[in-house]
C-alpha cells in the first residue's frame, strides 16, 4: 500500500472525476475487477448496527477476493481499553484497509490521521458517504446524468442529506432541501454546495416547493440512532413533511421516490409511496453493494 494513503471520509473530498471513477467502477462486473484484494483483509469496526452496510461491505470485499473481519466496539473498547489511534496502528499490520461505522466523525479523522492504510467511512454523524455513491447509481439508473436535474430532500437536514447533497453537486445536481425550522441546512452549507458544483442549492420550508418539477424525492427517518429521547419534539416539528401521493404528484414526470431505509412507512413516507411503482428503495439499497465494491477499488487503485 502507499504510504499516503487515499481515505473515504466525505464526498466532498473528491472532485467530479474520481468521483464518476468510482461510479464507474461500481458498474464493472465483478470478474472484470479481478481479485485485488485477494489474501487480504479489511477490517469492519461498528460501532452502530446496520443491515445494509454490514452486509453490502463484507460482500464488497469478498467480491474483490478479500477477508472481511466483522468487530463490535465492545469488543476492542475504542478509547477506553486502548485509543483509536493504537488500534489503527495494530489492525493496518493485519489488514489493508479500516472501515468504521461511528457515532463521532473525529473518530474517523484521526484514524485517519495515523493510518498507513485506507480509512473508509461507514456512517458517522457528519457523512454517509458510501450512501451518497448508492443514492447516485440509483438516481443514474433512473434517468442518466444528473447533470441539470432536480434532487428535492423532505426532512431532516442530517448526515444523509449532507452526502446526498455533496455528490449530487459534483455531478451538476440542483438541490432542494425542505426542513422544519431548527432542522434545515445553514446558509454557508447552501453555499457550500455551489462551490462543490450545484447550479443551485435551497432551503424552502414548504415540502410542496420543494419537490415541485423534482426528479428526484429523497426522505430518511425523522428520528435517527441516538436520537431516541427527541422523537417526541421531532414528530411534532415534522408535521407535514410526511411524503405522500400527492406530494409525490408534484414532482416532474417519471420521478423516482428514495429513502436509504429503515423507513418508518405511514410517517415520513406513505406507505402507497413506498411500495409505489416510483419507488426505487430497494434497487437503492442492492446499490450500496455496488457503491462500496466501486470505492474499494478505486482505493486500491484499480483502473476502470
């Protein structure tokens, strides 16, 4: 490996073009990738449960001939039984790649700091990353480039939303972010979105004006892991912002409805939506497969 390593910690850290490399990689057949990471291993820390990313990870990297190694952060104490940056020390003498699902971003940042071997980000409070790249496959499958197109955000402007946002303004995106008050995107993030390549990027407070002309409507939950004793105030504050058929009716002919799912149906999406023919959650979610089997690749340098 290099000795300066590349590390998957946001979007945001990658300009257009490596960012269509991974998406290209992504849609390489598996035989044609090889086996790159044959006889080595990746090590998978959680310290968040997930179906998806456990699953699409450890496929990930046996598809590229790998030995993926599944930790709880029990089992190693993060900062308590030893630091962050030990067990990065250690675990890069064993495996050629670290990914970590986390509560706490700089966690992320200074492994990465220490680490002689890529860092992958799983999930962490800032950015999901590896669900930016699946949301974009998705978003390509359905109509092409996203170059020129609408993407509309219905919700809580949270770690998904920031990486959906992130990759879909590199790759030329507008964005429409609709948030009840306390929960919506800052003006700088707005902006920041601009600089990384969105025509245009707002915050509207009405989910209607949001999603009128979308191509895309993408939702999440309104109240995520950690977030348990909010989801009162949460549900009273989201009132309205509920994806429905109608709401779905605004948005431009062949739109597609996506949620990285677990979703809770009947609160920030119909059911009738969600099992809707516009509906592309589970296409998105076989996606996130392809997403991190094309990341992976690209980290170790495969040339698509």
């Amino acid at each position: 490996m290099s000795l300066l390593p590349t590390h998957f910690l946001e979007v945001a850290d990658f300009g257009a073009d490596d960012i269509g490399r991974m998406l290209r990689l992504a849609r390489i057949d598996v035989a044609e990738l090889g086996r790159p990471l044959d006889g080595r291993g990746v090590a998978l820390i959680f310290e968040k449960p997930s179906t998806r990313t456990r699953h699409s990870m450890e496929m990930a990297v046996v598809q590229l001939g790998g030995h993926p190694v599944y930790t709880r952060a029990e089992e190693i104490g993060i900062d308590e039984r030893e630091s962050a940056e030990d067990i990065v020390r250690i675990l890069q003498g064993y495996h050629s790649m670290i990914a970590a699902r986390v509560f706490d971003h700089r966690l992320l940042t200074r492994m990465a700091a220490v680490a002689d071997v890529p860092v992958v980000n799983m999930l962490s409070d800032v950015a999901h990353p590896l669900q930016a790249l699946a949301d974009a496959l998705t978003m390509q499958d359905a109509f092409g480039s996203l170059a020129g197109r609408k993407v509309a955000w219905v919700g809580d402007y949270n770690n998904v939303a920031r990486s959906l946002g992130e990759v879909c303004a590199r790759l030329g995106a507008h964005l429409a972010f609709a948030c009840p008050p306390d929960f919506e995107p800052s003006v700088r993030e707005l902006e920041r979105f601009v600089l990384l390549g969105a025509p245009t990027a707002e915050h509207v407070g009405r989910a209607a004006e949001a999603v009128a002309g979308a191509d895309a409507v993408h939702a999440d939950t309104w109240v995520s892991m950690g977030q348990e004793r909010e989801k009162a105030a949460r549900m009273r504050a989201y009132e309205g912002f509920t994806v429905t058929a109608e709401l779905m009716s605004r948005a431009a002919p062949g739109a597609v409805f996506m949620h990285c799912l677990p979703a809770y149906r009947d609160i920030e999406v119909a059911s009738a939506v969600i099992d809707g023919p516009r509906s592309r959650v589970v296409q998105q979610g076989h996606n996130r497969l392809h997403a991190a089997r094309g990341v992976l690749a690209f980290l170790i340098g495969h040339q698509s």
